[in-house]
C-alpha cells in the first residue's frame, strides 16, 4: 500500500528524516511515536508530497484520507451547512454520511457553529468528514491531541470497528502510549531523524524487554524485566512481601518505547 525507498527530507541544511526502506502492507495500522521534532510529521508530509524530499514513495491508492493536527473551517455556517458543501451532498438524502454522523454522536451538534464546538467534537467533525470518502490509506497526525481522557477511548472505539470493517490502511501519529496498544499493529519509533524501531509491538516486546515485565508503582522507568516464566512467581512474591504496587505486562507500549529509546541513548 505504501513503499519507500532512499528517503531524505532535508529543511535547508538540516536533514530531518531519513527513511533508507519502509513497506506498509494493505489493512495495516501503524501507530508512529517518537519525540517532539523527531521527523513524524515529517514522515506524513513527504509521503503526502506535502514537503520536498529526495527519494520514493508510492502510494498504491489515490484514495488518501489526512486528518491534520489542527482544522479550520468557515465559522459563519453552521457544521451542518459546512459538510454539506464540503462533501458535496444533503444529510437529508444521505443515508451514508447519517450512519457516521450517528456513529460518531455528532448530530446534536449539527446546528452549532464549529467555532463554538469543543476540540474532540471538532475533531470528529473531521473526521466524518475524511472516513465519509471511505479512503483505502489515512494519515491521522496527532489526532486525539487535546481531548480529555473519555472523549479519546470513546474515538479509540468506534475507530477500531470502523478501521476492521473497512481494512483500512491507517498511519497515525500519537504521544500515547495506549492509542497504539488498542488500534496499531504495528509500532514504528523515530528518533532524531531515523526509524529505529519497526515492527509488531510483541515482537519489540521480546526483543527490548523479554518474556514478561513487573511495573513497579506505575512507573515504567521502574521495572523488572523477567526472561523466563518460572522466574514471574519469585519477582511477584518479592514485590508482594515489599508491600509494592505492581503490574505484571506482557506488551505495554510505554515500556517497550521507553527501552527501545534507552537503547538508543546507551
Ligand atoms: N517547515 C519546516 N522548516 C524547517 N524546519 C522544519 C520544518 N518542519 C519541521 N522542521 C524541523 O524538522 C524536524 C522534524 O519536525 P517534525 O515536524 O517532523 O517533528 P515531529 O516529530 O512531528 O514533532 P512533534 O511531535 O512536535 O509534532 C524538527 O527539528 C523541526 O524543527
Ligand atoms: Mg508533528
């Protein structure tokens, strides 16, 4: 669905990204992380042909669905009126745009004007709108940014049915954690520049943590990581006998991200 090859995205002298092979097969989700300014947004652009690069990039659609970080509409019509001429259609007539309209609990938001509708109602407005033209390959870039913890496992949900049911190729964009350990299949990690981590996040589980990990007092910088599993009763019994708070793990995203970094520090 989408290749690279011998990518190289340079702002003037700075060289922001470089991507030397990248495959996404049809139907996958990859969840992107990485720190602030390490070329994620970069990555979105240049495969969108949105900054300048050197190299390739296919795309085997021209069914791209983008929804951007921040959106901007006219503020003098209301939501209702602004997607019926975005989208070219009636939601009277429209049984399609009605189903999602409905499946994102927006209609009581019709009449509103979308300056005066909150972030994560806005952010479903979008959308609406951008999974209304049912794209075979969707760029989210940080697409919850902004919304309370509720509204974002709510999105997260009704996401994760509508990406099955349509296969949809989905390259999003996120800070956290937990977004990718619900929706990705796979994780890719940025930094500085580089992909350094690209794989399904269970398999970056074995290879950065191990069999299992005990969290200690919901920090993920303190853990222990357990390679056997004969040796999860001693570590469990030792933190119990300790009196610590602990959870036992087998994939959190967190931890597999904040070792994968570590690695890179070392
Ligand atoms: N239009 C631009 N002109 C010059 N430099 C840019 C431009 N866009 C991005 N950069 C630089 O390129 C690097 C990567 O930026 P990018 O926007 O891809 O980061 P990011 O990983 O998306 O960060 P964030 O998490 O903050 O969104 C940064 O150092 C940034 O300052
Ligand atoms: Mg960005």
């Amino acid at each position: 669905m989408l290749e690279i090859k011998g990518l190289n995205v340079s702002y003037g002298k700075k060289l922001a990204l470089t991507v030397p092979n990248l495959t996404i097969n049809k139907g996958e989700i990859i969840g992107v992380m990485g720190q602030s300014g390490s070329g994620k947004s970069t990555l979105v652009n240049s495969c969108l042909g949105l900054v300048p690069f050197k190299g390739q990039v296919t795309l085997n659609t021209d069914d791209v669905g983008i929804l951007m970080q921040e959106q901007y509409y006219i503020d003098t019509m209301t939501n209702q009126k602004i997607m019926e001429g975005l989208l070219n259609t009636s939601i009277k007539k429209d049984k399609k745009l009605v189903e999602l309209i409905d499946f994102f609990n927006f209609r009581s938001q019709l009449s509103h004007h979308f300056k005066n509708i909150s972030g994560g109602q806005k952010q479903r407005m979008s959308l609406i709108m951008v999974l209304y033209q049912e794209p075979e390959l969707l760029f989210l870039d940080e697409m919850t940014t902004g919304l309370d913890f509720e509204s974002r496992q709510a999105l997260i949900k009704q996401l994760k049915v509508y990406f099955k049911e349509h296969q949809t190729t989905v390259i999003m964009v996120t800070h956290y954690a937990k977004e990718i350990e619900q929706l990705a299949d796979k994780l890719l990690i940025i930094d500085n520049g580089q992909v350094i981590a690209f794989d399904a996040p269970k398999n970056l589980f074995k290879q950065y943590v191990g069999y299992s990990a005990f969290i200690v007092g919901n920090n993920v910088d303190k853990n222990i990581k357990v390679q056997q599993p004969e040796e999860e009763y001693s570590v469990a019994r030792q933190l119990i006998d300790d009196g610590d708070d602990f959870r036992r793990t087998q994939g959190d995203i967190e931890l597999v991200y904040t070792e994968v970094m570590k690695g890179q520090r070392a």
